[in-house]
C-alpha cells in the first residue's frame, strides 16, 4: 500500500468536506500516518459495545472518535480563518514551513 504524505499535524483546526460530518469542524486529536488518517475531535463519532472486564463492572456502551481520511479534510489557517490550500517552503535559516495559499502566511500550531 503506498503511504501518502498529509500536510496534517496535532492540534490543527480541520475542518470536514465529505461525509456525514460535512462543514463541521474539529481539532486534530492524532495522526495515523500508515493509513492516511486522522482522528478529528467531536467528528466521525462511532458507538463500542464494551463487555464488563471485572465481576462488579457492567458492560456499557462508549461513544468515540474514529479515524476519517485525510482527503475529506481541510486544514483552516489560523491567520485567515479560511480553509485553503497548503504549500510548504524552506526558510533562510533551513527550517520547512507550512503556509497558506491564499494570505501566504505561515501556519504554526499555537500550542
């Protein structure tokens, strides 16, 4: 299988093009870089009927975040607050960057 390189990273502001989540928008929670996936806080929510592990827990039912491609999504650039294209540059001092298309500033997670 040919791994894709994503533009994606934790903590990214994404937001969901395709899907049964479409126009929502979430934080990137992880990055599955071998299956070209992402878990997306609050997005793609799934259900987990879980078996009780112990004699005095109950068995119960989890709601969690699954993994969503990452073609169905799109990174919001924190300067414009727009989804967009992403580009990558070296700077002078040699470091890669990743920046916005369309105002063509930088995109750094703030945390």
């Amino acid at each position: 299988m040919r791994q894709g390189k994503t533009y994606l990273r934790k903590n990214d502001q994404v937001e969901v093009i395709a899907g049964k989540d479409k126009g929502r928008v979430g934080k990137v929670l992880r990055v599955i870089k071998d299956k070209d996936k992402v878990v997306v806080e609050r997005i793609n929510m799934i259900k987990r009927h879980t078996k009780p592990q112990e004699m005095n827990q109950q068995g119960q039912i989890v709601e969690k975040e699954a993994p969503i491609h990452v073609s169905n999504l799109l990174l919001i650039c924190p300067e414009c607050t727009k989804t967009g294209r992403i580009g990558k540059k070296i700077l002078d001092d040699g470091t890669k960057v990743r920046y916005c298309k369309s105002c063509g500033e930088s995109i750094e997670s703030k945390s």
